[in-house]
C-alpha cells in the first residue's frame, strides 16, 4: 500500500522517539482519567452525596440528596421486612450520610453502622458491601421492632446503644448520645415523609 502511494508522490510521515512516546503518555493518561471516573461512578457514597447533582435523587429535605444506588436497595428490604423506606433512608442519614465505608471510632461499619458481632449474627459477610449492609440493618430494625412491640424510640434506642440497655433502663437510656441519636433519626424520618406527601 505504501508502494502504490509512493507512485502519487506521498510518502509516510517519519515519527520522531519524542513523539511515540508523548503519544504513549497521552494514552496512558487518558485510561488513569476514564479508570478514576469509573470508580467515582461506582462508588458514590465514598464522596459527599451531596455533590451528585443529577446522580442522585433530590428529596425536598434540605441539603438532602439520596444517591439513586441505592434506592432500590432500600426499598427491596423495607418491603421484605415491613419497614418505611422513609426510616431506613433516615437512620442511613444519621448513621452514615450514605457513606457505605464509614467507620465509627467504636468500629460500627458501613452504611448502617453495623457492629462487626451483630454483623456477623446477621450473616453479612461484606458489612462495606451496601447491599448486605442494608439489608443486616433492615433485618436488625424489623427484629428490634418486634422485640419492643413496634415501639419505634426503644427500637432506635436498642439499635444505637443495645437491647439489654433499654431493657435495664425500661426505656431509652439515659445517654445523651442515644437520646440525640432518637431524635435526629425522628426528625430526619419525619421531614422525608413530608417531602413524600409533598411529592403526592
């Protein structure tokens, strides 16, 4: 083909070393750049939700943004175990801000901060794993609910500081944390079911 290119006077161009390699380093820096985008879009909850814009689906609750990965996640295990999305979606808030790699400095994993023993009890093997997370953390609310007769203060209660403390205290335990943790979750719960009513 060169030849026959050659007879109408063109000839191929000479490559210098300098410009085969700024080619190479060009393409090498274009897969690095497509590799990180793929991560951020697979990953969301490892950055600020917040910071989704489109990605994510906007509720009206104030600088609240709920990543659309994993919506369906929550809906499929609050219909499986009876529970509102809109409760799941508020303890995941407050526990985690939809970071399914967050850590507490008591060592709750994921999502819905889910202690490695009650993990374990769970049979989520991959607590950093959304999907196994909230489900462990439907599983362990529905249980909770039936433990205190559908009380939900106690059973936030019992899932911030334990079962036995709420039954030793026969209510919520006097732990500031604990305290704040209930009412954070219920107001947060409250506000995404007035934006759903909102949205009706």
């Amino acid at each position: 083909m060169l030849h026959d290119l050659e007879i109408y006077g063109i000839t191929r161009p000479v490559r210098h070393r300098g410009t085969v390699r700024r080619g190479r380093l060009w393409t090498r820096a274009m897969v690095v750049l497509v590799l990180c985008l793929a991560v951020v879009l697979t990953i969301p909850g490892a950055i600020d939700p917040s910071h989704f814009g489109s990605l994510g689906q906007r509720s009206q609750l104030e600088g609240f943004t709920l990543p659309a990965a994993f919506e369906a996640t929550i809906h499929q295990y609050a219909w499986r175990y009876g529970l509102d999305p809109a409760l799941l979606t508020a303890i995941i808030r407050v526990e985690s801000n939809f970071n399914p790699l967050a850590v507490s400095n008591k060592g709750a994993l994921g999502l819905m901060q889910l202690m490695p023993r009650t993990a374990s009890s769970l049979r989520v093997t991959d607590p950093m794993d959304p999907r196994q997370n909230i489900l462990g953390g439907a599983k362990q609310l529905r249980y909770l609910l039936d433990r205190f007769e559908d009380n939900l203060e106690l059973a936030l209660a019992a899932y911030h500081a334990g079962a036995s403390r709420v039954r030793y205290y026969e209510g919520i335990p006097p732990f500031a944390s604990t305290q704040q943790y209930v009412q954070n979750v219920l107001r947060t719960y409250r506000a995404l079911q007035g934006s759903t009513e909102r949205e009706l």
